[in-house]
C-alpha cells in the first residue's frame, strides 16, 4: 500500500510505502501498549486503593462468599436429611427384627439385651452438628444399618429353616378319628402273651380308613412286609423315616414325592395283625423313636381317644 503526501511545504510530492510487516509492527505496539496500560492501572489500583476498583473487588468476593455458603449449606441440608432418613431405617429395623425374632423363637442374647438405654430427659437445647460430625454420624448409623440387615438376613434363614424342619417332621395324625391301640414300648404280644418291644404306635379305626403322610417326604418303600403287610416307608431327610404298616391298600408308588397329609393308603389288617389297626413308626438313621414326641407338636393328637 502507498501512501502520497502532497503539501504546499513540499516542492514535490512524497510517496510513502507502507508494508505488511509495518501493520503488523503498529499493531503489536499497539496491543502492547493496551497491555502495559491494564497493568499499570491495576497494579496502581491495588496500590492506592482505588475506590470503584476496591468496590469490584469487594462484590466478586461477596459473590464468590455467596456461592460457597449456598454450596456448604445444600450439602449440609442433604447430609442432614440422609442422616434423618438413616435413623427413620434404623428405627424400622429394630422394630421389624424385633418381631421377626419373636417368629423365629430367637432369644436375644444377654449382651444385645444390655445395649438397652436406660431412661432420659432434660430440656432440650439444639446442638448442630458440623460438616465433619455429620458425616461421621452417617457413617455410623449406615453401618448399623447394614448390621441390622445382616441380622434379619440370618432370622430369615432361620425361619426358613424352622419352615422346612416343619414340613418334613411327621406331626401330623396318619389316622384321624382313630382310637389309639399300643403305644410305644413294651407290651404283650397279641399273639404269643409274651413281653415284646413294640417300636411305634397302634392307631385302631375301620378298614378302609384314609391313611395320611405325617409329613412331606419321598417314599422310599411300597410293597408287602412278611410282618409289617403292606407297608409304606417314606424318607423325610436327614436319616429321618416314618412307616405305616398293615395297610388294606397302597395307594403311591416307590420315589414318589408325597406331601403332608397326602392319603398314602387305606387302614387294614394285612401282615402279623390281630385287627384292622395302622401300626405308625418314626425312626432316625435306623433307631425308633417314640411317635408320640412328633405328634405331640400337630394340632389333633390331643383329640385322640385312648382305650
């Protein structure tokens, strides 16, 4: 670019060439020129205590004060109402493991039984907890938390273990409305007069009498005994076995899974039997037991009429 300066001054006329790199030298005084003066007022500003500039400075701080108040108390309000929450959990916890450990027939022990706070009061007098105490009480009440949880974890299991042992413990009456013969132990042989050892229980009632499983179980023996008649095994777990002998009538088959109070079979006189009776055994892992110790906790073997 030129530039042609004419001037009454001048015999002639001056013809001046601006270059590129003339721009950008004017350009970069310039920017530095702007630069320095910023700083120079700053730098002056500060030193001096300008008024309009103190004042800018003061509404950034405020503004800045402002918004970390605003942050700090948001935290502390959510903070505050976990902690709440928390402690609404805990209190839901107790009082549900409370009634869980009833069902279950779980005892407290004597150490969670001291833990009990003994009586309080006063006047209350508001006492906020800090940033750092709150935390450190979530902490501690999300850990008793999880505790509690643990516990009803395992009162679960129990219960789901107390169920299973219900089910598959014969309490249940074979024979409803049946007359209780022989009971377990020793007695007179029917047929000889001699003393014998009678190893279960002797349920009297016609022939044809629904004969019912004690318990869930699977059975393990469907046939004719030499002594027993037809007999029924069922297995309920554990070495635990129940029998019903001198069946008329065998009405399930060997591995068939059977539930309690399912009808097996009928009332008979079938084997070594003097009458239509059911001859009832429990045993565990081969050894008989009294029936009566199963039965006793069913609901109907109090009903029973005894000769």
């Amino acid at each position: 670019m030129q530039i042609i300066l004419v001037s009454r001054h001048l015999k002639s006329a001056r013809t001046i060439t601006i270059m590129p790199r003339h721009v950008f030298a004017a350009v970069a005084v310039f920017l530095l020129l702007v630069l320095s003066s910023s700083v120079l007022f700053s730098m002056m500003s500060l030193h001096f205590r300008l008024p309009i500039v103190e004042r800018v400075l003061v509404s950034i701080q405020q503004q800045e004060n402002r918004e970390t108040r605003n942050y700090i108390t948001n935290n502390l309000n959510m903070m505050a109402t976990r902690l709440g929450e928390l402690q609404g959990r805990l209190l839901q916890l107790d009082s549900l493991g409370n009634r869980v450990s009833d069902l279950a027939g779980i005892k407290k022990s004597p150490a969670v039984a001291a833990e009990t706070k003994p009586g309080q009061g006063g006047p209350f007098i508001p006492a906020p907890l800090s940033a750092g105490e709150l935390q450190q009480e979530i902490e501690r009440l999300a850990a008793e938390v999880d505790r509690k949880a643990d516990d009803l974890s395992f009162m679960e299991f129990k219960l789901l273990e107390k169920r299973v042992e219900e089910r598959l413990m014969p309490t249940t009456l074979p024979v409803r409305n049946a007359l209780m013969g022989s009971s377990f132990g020793y007695r007179n042989d029917p047929f000889s007069g001699l003393r014998s050892r009678h190893d279960g229980l002797d349920f009297a009632a016609p022939t044809g009498t629904p004969v019912l499983a004690a318990a869930d179980g699977v059975v393990v023996a469907a046939s004719f005994h030499p002594e027993f008649g037809n007999m029924v095994d069922i297995d309920h777990g554990e070495g635990l076995l129940s029998r019903y002998a001198h069946l008329s009538e065998i009405k399930v088959t060997e591995s068939q899974i059977v539930r309690r109070g399912e009808n097996i079979g009928a009332v008979g006189s079938t084997g070594r039997s003097s009458g239509p009776h059911l001859h009832f055994e429990v045993r565990m892992l081969g050894v008989p037991q009294n029936p009566a110790s199963f039965l006793k906790r069913g609901e109907h073997f109090a009903s029973l009429k005894r000769r």
